[in-house]
C-alpha cells in the first residue's frame, strides 16, 4: 500500500514538473527535467525491490519467466539513455541500468530454463 501512494505521489509531482503546473510556472529547464528523471529512476528500483521481496520464492520462478519480454523493453530503454548526448552522470546510471537489466534478461532466462529441465519425463531406466 506504501509503494502505491509513493508511486502515485511521484508521478503526480513528474507530470506536474514536466507540464509547467502552478508549482513550476515557467517552463521547465533542462535541469528540472533531469531531477524528474533521476527521481523517476529511484522510484522505480524502490519500487521493484519492494514488489520482489513480496513475492514467496514458490511464485518467483514463473514470475520471473513471465518478465523477460519486460526485462528486455528495459534493456533497449537503458541503452537508449545510456548512448543519449545527455550530461556524464545521466549516461554512467544509464550503464549500470544496462548491466542490471542484462543481468536480469540473462538470469530469467537461464532461471527459466532450469525451471523447464525440472518438469521434463527422465526416461526410466531398463
């Protein structure tokens, strides 16, 4: 319930930040934007790892082989940021965003795979 409020909480102050709302009413500059990314960003790890650490460990593996299209749109958005003309520290969050979601993109898969080897017929010996 947190997480939600906090999500919503944080979108509601992006948007407001991005559309030039009474709080901000001159357009909003280069920096502004790039605090509302950065903060988008913690959001959503936040925001992850609190969903994760919910979920009991019997879940997690078909959950986990359900994600991997999602892992992979992460891993071209990360590397879209991480190849933009955009100030040294948004490109370096931008690598590390492609590490974790290679790592994550790789690991569901091989966790799916193993997952997949456990329900295969052993042929019984004769």
């Amino acid at each position: 319930m947190t997480t939600a409020i906090l999500t919503a909480i944080g979108a509601a102050a992006a948007i407001a930040a991005l559309t030039g709302s009474p709080v901000a009413p001159d357009a909003p500059t280069l920096v502004d934007l790039q605090i509302v990314e950065i903060y988008v960003f913690l959001l959503a790890a936040f925001t992850g790892f609190q969903i994760i650490t919910k979920v009991p460990p019997l879940l997690h593996t078909p959950l986990m082989a359900a994600t991997n299209a999602i892992s992979a749109i992460s891993l071209v958005a990360s590397i879209v940021i991480a190849g933009a003309e955009r100030p040294l520290y948004i490109n370096f969050m931008g690598a590390v965003a492609v590490a974790a979601a290679t790592v994550n993109v790789v690991g569901g898969f091989v966790i799916t795979d193993r997952m997949l080897r456990m329900f295969k017929r052993t042929e019984a010996p004769k």
